[in-house]
C-alpha cells in the first residue's frame, strides 16, 4: 500500500536508493584497511569477522578506526539521501536495512561479511543522532566494563528499540528491525558466551 500510493518519480529514487544502498554497503571496510596497512585477511584470522574489532586486534587503531569509518560512511550516505528526499521513517530504515544487509551479504565478497554494527551506527547517526549516540555511549560503557564486543553490540541492540521509544518515537519500529537483524547476526557470538569461548578485546583502554 505504501509503495502503490507513490509517485512514479519518487518509486524510481527509492529504488536508485536500495541499489546504491546494498552497492556501499557491500564494500568492506575491513579488507580495504587490512591491505592499505599490509595486515592479514581479517576473513581468514583472529575472529575471522571482517569488521573494525577484528582489525584491532590484528593491526591496532589506526586501521580499526578507518575500518569503522568506511563502515559507518557507507551506512549513512543511503539513509542522509533517503532523508534528502523526503521518504518516510519507515521508507528511510528499509534503505539503512539494505545497506546493512550489504554489509552482512556482500556483493563483492561471496556474500560472506560482518556483523553490521558499523553500518547500523552510521545509519543510525542520520536516522536518529541522539538515540543513536545513547546507543554508542552503551557500547563504550561496557565494552570498557567487559572487555568482549559481542556483550557490548548484543546490549546496546536490545536496549535500541526501547531508547528510540523514549528519544525519537518516529523510529522506534525501524530501530526494532535493527535490533533484531544485529542479535541474529551475532548468534554464533551467543553461542560462544554460553561456552566461554567468546574473544576478548585484546586491550582494556579501548
């Protein structure tokens, strides 16, 4: 219904959107650092998870860091256009979905990619700044108490829809969605916190 309702004009943008959207997110921040800094394919060592943790752990910040930018760029530069045109909230998240699902499924890459939360903090940073950033603060506050990242994503992913409800209440169903794509992204991390054979943070001053 909300599809059939729209302009042909605006029908054609969404979908130039959802393209150029799985398009970025499907370029990995990871393996783009990993080689600009001569380090191994964060697919194949460590957590063998092409993500910015990962890559603090083979090679330290400053690939870590640029990894999490490409990551997070790519997430919002889809969902800051989809915004540009005026699409709804929820015409808006889809497209920040398809950007993550790039990032999971990688066009480039055998379909095989991260976990998502790069890209989700990217969109999300345009969808909703300050749900977003209590969102960050989460992470920080117990990946410093806990030192292990899954424990940090898995929280500040469950504790989203309930901070867009209070902060922004226009996202709350698309920050929902999100949540519920990063938990099933990390079910192997569940199942290793189970077992104890999750990995730490290598550092405790991250």
């Amino acid at each position: 219904m909300l599809l059939a309702s729209m302009e042909i004009g605006k029908l054609i943008i969404l979908c130039f959107l959802l393209v150029l959207a799985y398009g970025l997110g499907s370029i990995s921040g990871a393996i783009i650092s990993c080689r600009l800094f001569s380090l191994p394919d964060p697919r194949k060592n460590g957590s063998k998870n092409p993500g910015s943790t990962n890559v603090y752990r083979l090679g330290g910040a400053p690939p870590a860091v640029l990894t999490l930018a490409i990551d997070s760029i790519k997430g919002a530069i889809p969902v800051y256009l989809a915004i540009y045109f005026e699409f709804s909230a929820i015409l808006q998240g889809l497209v920040a979905l398809t950007a993550i699902a790039g990032h999971l499924y990688p066009l480039y890459f055998q379909f095989k990619g991260g976990k998502g939360v790069a890209t989700t903090l990217g969109a999300g940073i345009i969808l909703s700044p300050l749900t977003t950033l209590f969102l960050t603060a989460c992470w920080i506050a117990i990946a410093r108490r806990v030192r292990i990242s899954s424990i940090a994503s898995l929280t500040a992913a469950a504790v989203a829809p309930f901070a867009a409800y209070y902060i922004d209440p226009e996202y709350t169903l698309v920050y929902s969605a999100l949540s519920i794509v990063i938990i099933l992204r990390h079910k192997d991390n569940i199942i290793g916190l189970f077992t104890g054979n999750e990995k730490h943070l290598d550092k405790p001053d991250l």
